[in-house]
C-alpha cells in the first residue's frame, strides 16, 4: 500500500475520553478512525489479542503492522487514523526488538520507521484523578461503556490502592508517550479531554489541519451513542482521595483500612477473576 501523509494515531492512555472522540471522529465519515467492530478502533490491541498472526516479523515486521490497521480505518478520502494506549504501542515495539527483520536495531530506529509519514495526536486529561478514579471503577464493574456500566448490579467501594496503582500507570503511559516523541523528533497535536468535550467543532478542526484535509461537517453531539461516565460516585471518591493523599500518614491509613475491609477484599477477588476473561476493548 502506498504510505500517505493523511495517516494519524490517537496517542492515549485508558479512560481519557478515548472511545467518545474516536466515535465522534468515525461519524465524520472523512476522518479515519473506521471501527474493526462496532465502536472498537484499537487494532494494536485486536492484533495483541491474536498473536500479531497477521504480520510476517521476518519481512517488514511492525511497519507491516500498522499499514495494515492504517488500511483498515481509512475512509473513502484517504485519511487513516485509528487510537492506540501506550500499553499495546509499546508491546509491539519490544516485540519488534526480538524479531530476526529488527535484531541489533535501537528502539529509537523502530519507533522512527512507525513514526514515517504518520502524524500525531496526543489526547491526555488535566485531572489525573478523576481519570484514575474511572479507571478504578472500570475494574470493579468490568463497565468500560456506558451500557456495560449501568448494567452493573454490583456496589462500587471506594478504593484507595486500585486510584492510586492506576494514577501510577497514567503516569508511565504520559512518561512513555513523551519519551516517543522526543526521541522521534515529534510534535504532536495535543488536545484534553476536557478542553474537547466544551468545543467539540474545535477538536475535530484541527485534526483535520494537521492532517491538511477540509474540516468535516458538523456531527450533532445529541446523537452520539457514547456516553459520558463520570456520575456522583466520581465526585465523591475525588474529595475522599485528595484528603487520604494530602500525606504519608494519611495514605498509609488509606490503604490499611482498605487492606482490612471485607468488603474491598471481596472486591479485590472479583477483579482477579475478571482477568481470566477474555479481555474487553480500553474505552473511554
């Protein structure tokens, strides 16, 4: 397939509104992001998921890779884009350092040959904390939607250490995803979920800038099927959190109650059972 400057990816992390632009860029119609499955545009987790079956390592390896997700996602006027987490990004990078076609190469050299011809947005969150407090909540429901969400007929419990490990992990997936860029020489488009979600129009005119193609017609936000998540809950453990973390003795008593608790251990087990699922699509 001929490479084409109109290719983009949304650099993520999980629960940063990912899913609710990727949609509003899918209903477009001339913005990429063109779902494998309804509502689903992570093809590097898709091709995680089955063992990269569809890539010959030997050959051309992870340039194969995403020419074939680019390929999938395009829409009829040639722009490409799909959104990948730093998780699964760089999952395939490491798996490229151990394959024959990339042996003795820098990581540097691989993530270059991925970073050709391809543009980039980088969506993040201001508010860390409300963004690891989703992603908490979406470990104990198995809720990465709206439906999924509602449908829990569980309770949410407050979970100091599951906020905490998941603020830790959006922090290495920022710390990773600016590591890419610098060593790449990239300047990616930065938007924030916040910033997006008040100037909708904005956002999707200037993807449509960077990627040098008209702006798209305006999508009715009403008729979107994503939902926001964020409810009571949200607010209420943000001000719990912020007070447990506001030092060390507060937080080592965060975890120890929550160590001690029945309630949150039974938690605990139910997310241990919820691995050995197959796995449900990162979202929003």
């Amino acid at each position: 397939m001929s490479r084409s400057s109109k290719r983009y990816l949304i650099c993520t992390a999980p629960r940063s509104g990912s899913s609710y632009l990727c949609h509003l860029l899918a209903r477009t119609g001339t913005l990429g992001m063109r779902p494998y499955e309804q509502r689903r545009s992570e093809y590097i987790l898709r091709s995680s998921r089955n063992g990269f079956r569809e890539v010959d390592w030997s050959e051309s390896g992870v340039v194969q890779l995403f020419d074939l997700a680019f390929a999938e996602s395009a829409t009829p006027n040639g722009v490409m884009g799909f959104k990948v987490m730093w998780e699964h990004f760089d999952e395939v990078i490491r798996k490229a350092l151990r394959s024959l076609r990339h042996r003795g190469m820098q990581r540097s050299e691989i993530e270059r040959e991925v970073a050709a011809t391809t543009q980039f947005v980088w969506l993040r969150r201001r508010n860390e904390i409300r963004q690891a407090i989703s992603w908490a909540k979406a470990l104990q429901s198995d809720g990465w939607n709206i439906d999924s969400q509602n449908a829990y007929q569980g309770k949410y419990v407050y979970d100091f250490p599951g906020i905490s490990l998941a603020r830790f992990r959006i922090r290495r997936a920022e710390s990773g995803w600016s590591g890419f860029f610098e060593r790449c020489g990239i300047r990616p488009l930065v938007l924030y979920y916040e910033d997006y979600l008040s100037d909708l129009p904005a956002a999707l005119e200037a993807i449509a800038k960077l990627l040098g193609v008209p702006p798209p017609e305006p999508v009715d936000a009403a008729s979107i099927v994503l939902k926001i998540q964020a409810d009571s809950i949200n607010e209420a453990w943000e001000g719990r959190y912020r007070a447990d973390s506001s030092g060390a003795l507060k937080s080592a008593r965060a975890v120890a109650n929550a160590l001690g608790s029945r309630e949150w251990r039974e938690g605990y087990r139910q997310r241990l059972r919820m691995r050995n699922r197959p796995q449900r699509a990162v979202g929003q």
